[in-house]
C-alpha cells in the first residue's frame, strides 16, 4: 500500500471559507418565502453547486436580475450572493439601483479581500488620470475576476496570461506608450508566482516609473509552492478541483511539470480507480484549489485508504446468529435520513431507526454516516422471516459516550457541535450523543443578547462542569473563545515586524487617527500616515467597519501599541508627479493662491509649483493679481525641479517669449495677412 500524503494548504481559502460560510448561515436563516442566489456561481466546485440547488439556491445571470428584483416584496424577500471572484463595475451598480428600488430586493457582497483590494488599486489610478496611466494584468482577461477588476479602470488596459505574452506585446509597441503613459502593473490573485515575478523584471527593464502592485493571494503563494514540494518527492499526485478552477488549473500545471503521473479530479461523483492508482505508486500525494471543500478532499484520501484484500475477508469469515441483547459490529451499506442498514456478516440485515442513533433530534443521518463506516449497536429484534435485525445504538453508546464527556472534561479538550436548540438560559449542544447545557453567560453573546442566531450553528466549547448523576454536562463557548483570542493575540505578537502588510477593519476613530483590528489586535493609523495632503479628520479618508490595507511602522510588544502606515510611496503626489514630469514639460495649472514675490499654481493634486513675479509677464509688473486671478486655469512650463525639497519653479513668461519669438521670425507679409482676433 503506498503512502498518501496530503497538503496542508490544501482545500478552502479564506476568502471561498468566508464567502460559503456567509451563504450557509443565510441559507440557514431563510424565511418562509425567502429567496436566495447566486450571481454566477459562488465558487468554482461542481459537486458544491449541484448541493446548493438541492437546497433551492440557484445560480442567476446578471440579465435576470430586473426580473428577480421586480418579483421581489417585503413578505418574499430576494437576496443575491456576490461570487468571491466579484463582479464588474456595472453590475455592482445594477445591483445597487434595483436594491434602491425594490425594498425586497437585496444583495450580499462575498467578494474576496484580496480582489477588492484590485478593485481598489484600479478605482484609485483611474482616478489619477485615465489618460496618463495604463492598467496592465498578468493573468486570464476572460476569467470572472480579472474581467470585474478591470471593469473599474476606464482608461487603456490590457491583460496577459503569462510573461511570454507580456514581453511579446511590448516587442510590438506597447512598451512605447511607456514614454506618455504610467504603467500599473497588477496580477490576478491565483496567478503563478514565478510568472509572476517574470513578468515584474520584465517591466522593470522597460519603465523606471511603473507602478507594481503585488496582488496575489498569499495562500496561493503557499498552495503552490507547497505543491511544487510535494509533487517532486511523490511519483503520483491528485490535484482535486473544480473544471473553471484557475488555481486548480495552476496547481495541476505545477505538480505535473515535476510529477509526470499527475491526475485532476473535479468531485467524488467521477473519481478514477483510485485504488488501482494507489497501489501502483509508493508515494502518492493529494493537492487541491481553493474552492475544492474538505468533504471532497477526505471523501478521495479515504477511498484510497481502504486497501482490503476481499479474498482474505471471505476466506476469514464465517456466520454467525444473532440473539436479542447482543452487541453486534456492522458495516454501513445504506443511509437516509430514517434509518441506517448494516451488513451484520450473518444471514439477516441490520437496521436503526434514526431515534435510537442518537438522542440528539437535530442529527441528520445522511450528514453523519457514509456507506462503508462501521456502527457497534444492540440486537433488540430479529426476524429470521424478514431476514432483518431491529438495533439501537444509543444503549451501546450511553456509558461509553460519557466516559468521553468526563475525559474531555478532565483533559480541557475544545468539543465541536451544532447548536441543538435555544432554551430558556441557555442553549443545548450533543456530543457523543449527550446532551451538554450551556448557560448564557458561558455562550459567547452579550448580556441579555439575542441566543437565537446560534441555533444551527457548530460552536467549539469546553466542558466545565460534569455532574454524575444523570449524566450532566455545563459546556463554554466563552472559555474557548478566550483561549483563541489569547493565542491569535500571542501568534500575532510572535510574527509581527516592521513592514508587514496586514489587512483590517477600521474599528473607531478619533481626531489624531484611526485604530485598525488586525484580527484581534488594534493597531492606529495617525493621520498624518492616513494621506499625503493635509487632513483635518480621519473620517475624510476612511469609514468605520471599512477594510483597508495597512503595514507595520513601529511597535512595542510590552506595551500592546502599533503604529501602522496607510499611504505608500504609489500614492504620494510626488512621485506621481515626477513620473509623468520633467523640465521642459509644458502643463495645464490652476493658481491656488498669491504672494508678493509670485502665485503658486496646483499642477496635480497634492504638488503645486510657484511662478515668480519675474516669470508672469513679458514686462515688468507690480503684483501678480495685476495679471493673474485665483481659480484661473493657464499653461505653464516647468523651469525646475527640486527634488529634494520637492519644490518644482513654472514660467508662463517662457511661453510667451516663445510665441513672440515664433512671431519675429515670420515672413512680413505672413504678419500682416494673420487674421486679427476680434
């Protein structure tokens, strides 16, 4: 039997997670008449979009939208999931008019951080100049993703799918926009890192100024280089993802450059003879995309685990009788939510009925047991006729399953339950089939706060009180959660350094700054760190509950204090400014304001230049307001840069020297015939 090793990183990314688990709990809490989809589908899994139509959530187009929205009323609410590989401009906005517009009609943003954080960059640069910048993507144009950031930049843009393609194009020209244009230079978030960081040195030979934003999912980064590890120490590896799955496809590529006996599976519904591939590899190793869940991942690492020789089974076996009262083993050859069948290895088939699985109602057999698991219960009937054995599990499992409470107890173990039900003080949760109270006060939620959004859900909690007679357990949500935020704050410490990148949510402000959840962790962004202009609030820059980028400037661990940077140097005026700049450039400026000894004129936003009362006019004059007016647009020509006081010198004198000049060296007669402006 070969080994079989599977990736850590394999499965879920955080944004998928997120985005399913979002849909999960509304699906959950839908109420009578509610309707819920998805705009495209969720996420790339076959198997998990066939699951959610069985639940009645159903993929849309954007063309249905109109329809969904007008069909929707208060009393039948229509909600709309937005895919984690988020949505062009206009749709968004669609989305937003028909919610404006139909009280019932609503839509959730699952879009993944990492994606917003495209669209952010590509809003942000259109917003500089359409005209002077150029948005350039290392990945798929034609994936939902790419085509949903690119939607928000409405100047030139191009895309590649790789650094071959990139460098081919700037072979045919585009690298000589370069000399008029920035380039923005961005990457789909499951692009490979190598072309990734081809593509990079690439632009980086051609343009001095562009502008290079590292965009791609950190998870993927660890998914593939894991992949690559293991596909070059196993002779055959599975890469289990969706069909559309870029990140699939990607780790697929990956693990068969190094791994020539590669195969890709899309769901369990049509896996290959995985035992046969099992036993003809020593070392077999199990990757999967970012949208493949874990269900699927076990569901192929179990069916190659189960490497039984059948012909030493029926060799070994013999038959046996059943009587009342025994405690039987069998093997699970049928499941429904009613009953469970067992092959008993005797002549008859055993059953249970789901109220003597498990004394916990909320239990969905179909969830819990899969054909081949193997179930110890009592024999409380037989029928030799009928060929059929009556069983109850709950007496076999009632002494056994509370001796694990107690140890559980004892060894300050985190269980993991749903939520049964909501009672009064508290609520109730089963494991190993016992019930386990869990007061108010031990659930997590604030006082006198609201128990019902926890029925459903799977809690991790602690047992903290046993009480033997009966058979009583006191479970802790809080006390898990305590230990989690103590340990998330203690690895956050343990890895934090000047100039991590993190991602957060702005959690309040004050006049000096904004403070920043790093995951459990505040850090405060100072307003001078928030923009490169002056601010007089926070609040003119980011808004409470807004997810921003920030890094690390400084921290003190013993005092639990971080001070975080928001601008960055792709941002700051200057370095715009001087990009597209130079000496001897003539530009459009507006005058902001006057002194005697010249105005100073806004040449972009954030850099403004001053025109020296000697370089107004062609002839002497005693103020600029004699000539000049505040708001007035005119055009300038740079005369100085002064990069180290960042301080830049205009002249509109030059450009009439310029015209006077052009006009002596004209022909008389061409002077005379000039029409003359009235």
């Amino acid at each position: 039997m070969s080994e079989i090793i599977v990736a850590k990183n394999a499965g879920f990314c955080p944004g998928v997670r997120a985005a399913t688990d979002r849909l999960a709990a509304r699906i959950r809490a839908r109420r009578p008449g509610e309707r819920v989809f998805t705009l495209g589908h969720l996420i790339h899994n076959e198997q998990y979009n066939r699951m959610l139509e069985e639940q009645g959530v159903l993929a849309v187009t954007e063309g249905e939208l109109p329809r969904l929205a007008e069909e929707a009323t208060t009393d039948a609410p229509v909600t709309v999931f937005i895919r984690a590989h988020g949505i062009p401009l206009e749709v968004e906005t669609l989305l937003e008019q028909l919610a404006a517009a139909h009280p019932g009609f609503g839509f959730e943003d699952c879009t993944c951080p990492f994606v917003t954080r495209i669209h952010r960059i590509a809003r942000e640069t259109g917003e500089r100049g359409v005209d002077s910048h150029i948005f350039i993507v290392i990945g798929d144009e034609n994936h939902p993703e790419v085509a949903g950031f690119m939607s928000c930049f409405s100047g030139e843009k191009v895309a590649f799918p790789d650094a071959e393609a990139f460098s081919a194009a700037l072979e045919r020209g585009l690298a000589a926009k370069f000399s008029s244009k920035v380039p923005v230079m961005v990457a789909q978030t499951t692009q490979k890192l190598t072309e990734w960081k081809k593509s990079q040195k690439i632009l980086e030979k051609v343009s001095t100024n562009a502008l290079i934003f590292d965009t791609i999912c950190n998870v993927t980064d660890l998914r593939q280089t894991e992949a690559a590890s293991l596909s070059r120490m196993c002779d055959g590896m599975i890469v289990i993802g969706g069909k559309e799955s870029s990140n699939t496809t990607k780790l697929f590529e990956i693990c068969r450059a190094h791994c020539p006996d590669t195969l890709r599976i899309t769901d369990t519904t049509l896996m290959p003879d995985l035992r046969t591939f099992s036993l003809t590899h020593r070392k077999v190793g199990i990757a999967a995309g970012a949208s493949t869940p874990s269900e699927i991942i076990e569901e192929v690492h179990k069916t190659m685990s189960e490497m039984e020789n059948f012909a030493e089974l029926l060799d070994g076996a013999t038959i046996k009788t059943l009587n009342t009262g025994e405690i039987v083993t069998g093997t699970v050859t049928h499941v429904s939510d009613t009953e469970l069948q067992l092959d008993l290895g005797t002549g008859v088939t055993g059953y249970i009925k789901a109220e003597r699985v498990s004394d916990d109602p909320s239990v969905k057999l179909t969830e819990q047991y899969h054909v081949g698991d193997t179930v110890e219960a009592k024999v409380i009937r037989v029928s030799d006729v009928e060929g059929m054995a009556e069983l109850d599990k709950r007496r076999v499992d009632s002494n056994k399953n509370w001796e694990k409470v107690v140890a559980a107890k004892e060894a300050n173990e985190i269980l993991e339950a749903p939520v049964a039900d909501v009672v009064k003080g508290g609520v109730i949760v089963f494991v190993y089939g016992n019930r386990v109270f869990i007061p108010a006060s031990q659930s997590g939620v604030p006082k006198d706060g609201d128990l019902t959004p926890l029925k459903g859900t799977t809690v991790k909690f602690k047992v903290i009180e046993i009480k033997e007679p009966g058979h009583k357990a006191i479970g802790s949500i809080r006390a898990v959660l305590r230990e989690e935020r103590r340990a998330a704050e203690e690895a956050f410490w343990a890895s934090i350094e000047e100039g991590k990148v993190y991602t957060g949510v702005v959690k309040s402000m004050t006049s000096y700054g904004a403070f920043v959840d790093l995951g459990g962790v505040d850090g405060m962004v100072h307003t001078t760190e928030l923009s490169w202009k002056h601010i007089k609030s926070p609040a003119e820059v980011v808004s409470i509950g807004e997810t921003i980028t920030v890094y690390v400037k400084s921290f003190d661990a013993e005092k639990k204090r971080i001070s975080l940077g928001y601008k960055t140097e792709e941002t700051n005026p200057w370095v715009i400014f001087t990009g597209k700049c130079q000496v001897g450039d003539v530009v459009p400026v507006k005058i902001v304001s006057m002194m005697p000894f010249g105005a100073f004129a806004e040449i972009i936003d954030g850099v403004d230049g001053l025109i020296h009362i000697s370089q107004i006019a062609m002839t002497r004059i005693g103020k600029p307001a004699d000539v000049l007016e505040i708001g007035q647009s005119v055009d300038a020509k740079i005369i100085e840069i002064d990069n180290e006081k960042q301080k830049v010198s205009l002249s509109i004198r030059a450009l009439l020297e310029e015209v006077a000049a052009a006009e002596a060296a004209m022909p008389e007669e061409a002077v005379e015939e000039a029409p003359v402006e009235e």
